[in-house]
C-alpha cells in the first residue's frame, strides 16, 4: 500500500533534490523515498533520550524561526 503526500519544496531544495537523484540514477520519487526512509529509521530511537520512542526526538534545523 503507498500513500500519497504533497510536498512543497522551494525551487532550490526541488533543483537539488532532482540532481541528487540523477546522480543515484533514480526518479525524484525514489530518491525522495529512500532519503525519508533512512532519515525515519535513523531517528527511531538515536536521537530520543534514554531510546524511548515515546519521546519526542530533538528539533532541528533553524533555531532562528519564530515558535509556532
């Protein structure tokens, strides 16, 4: 079963994303897959303390942006 997501991505991001694939001689759409799946499984417990799951893994990213 797959599920579809929209995703929007800024025309740099979507360049980049679209020349990676290329260079791994694979669609956007399995690349995209690929790089999720690893990201997800990565953060399954490595990041959570003590490698609970129930707890939230850190932010990341810009620390700059205004909270939600």
């Amino acid at each position: 079963m797959t599920k579809h997501v929209n995703l929007r991505l800024p025309d740099d991001v979507h360049a980049l994303a679209v020349a990676a694939a290329a260079a791994d001689d694979r669609s956007l759409n399995s690349w995209l897959i690929s790089v999720v799946r690893r990201a997800a499984e990565a953060s399954e417990t490595s990041d959570r303390p003590d490698g609970d799951p129930t707890s939230p893994a850190p932010l990341r990213g810009k620390t700059d942006s205004p909270p939600p």
